[in-house]
C-alpha cells in the first residue's frame, strides 16, 4: 500500500456500481415497476442541476431521479425530459417515495430534510 495516493485509496475503497432496489407499487399493493439506484456521486449532483437549469431543490432531485433510475437490465428508466411529466402527472406522495430511497432516506425523514441535503 504504499506509495498508494489518499485518493486512490477513497476510491478504491467504495463500488459505484453496487445497485439498491426500489419496488414501486400502486394504491391495490400490485407492483409497478422495479428501479435501481447506483450511489449518488457529487458529479451527478451537479449534472442534474445544470439539467433542471435551477436552484429549487424540488426539480434537482426529480432530474436526479431521471438521470439515475435504472431498469434491472441497466437501461435508464426515464429520459431527462421525463421530470416535467413525473412532477405533474404523478401523485406527489410517489414521487417523493422514490426521490426518499434515491437519495437514501428512509420513509420517516421528514421532506424538508430531504429538499436540504
């Protein structure tokens, strides 16, 4: 190990392509869809909110949901150009369940502490 940089050695210690999943169910309990989420880096933090061309917090995290939501195959579940439509044609009670395991909050975190993280 030595001669190992510090960065190497932080970057080498965690795997990015490392999956949680998220079942996604309607109101009946039947299941929708499987999503899979890869950890969040601080680079796609920053892409998704070049994307939504904004600082609310709100349309961030719904752009981020579309660049890292991804099918059990490894396609990507949604188009950027999703995020308008998920925001206005989805119950937001759904919408924030996803966007809560996304950035990996568990589902008695409070929505505030969320949209500040």
């Amino acid at each position: 190990m030595a001669g190992n940089r510090t960065v190497d050695l932080l970057v080498g210690a965690f795997d990015l392509n490392q999956r949680r999943k998220f079942e996604l169910k309607n109101v009946e309990g039947t299941k929708v869809v499987d999503l899979f989420f890869k950890p969040i880096t601080r680079a796609d933090r920053k892409k998704a909110q070049s994307l939504s061309n904004t600082e609310e917090a709100l349309d961030i995290s719904t752009q981020m949901l579309c660049q890292m939501a991804e099918l059990e195959d490894g396609t990507k579940a949604f188009a950027s150009a999703d995020a308008s439509k998920l925001q206005r044609q989805l119950p937001e009670s759904v919408l924030n369940e996803i966007e809560l395991f996304l950035f990996g909050l568990n589902e008695e975190a409070d929505l505030e502490e969320a949209k500040n993280d």
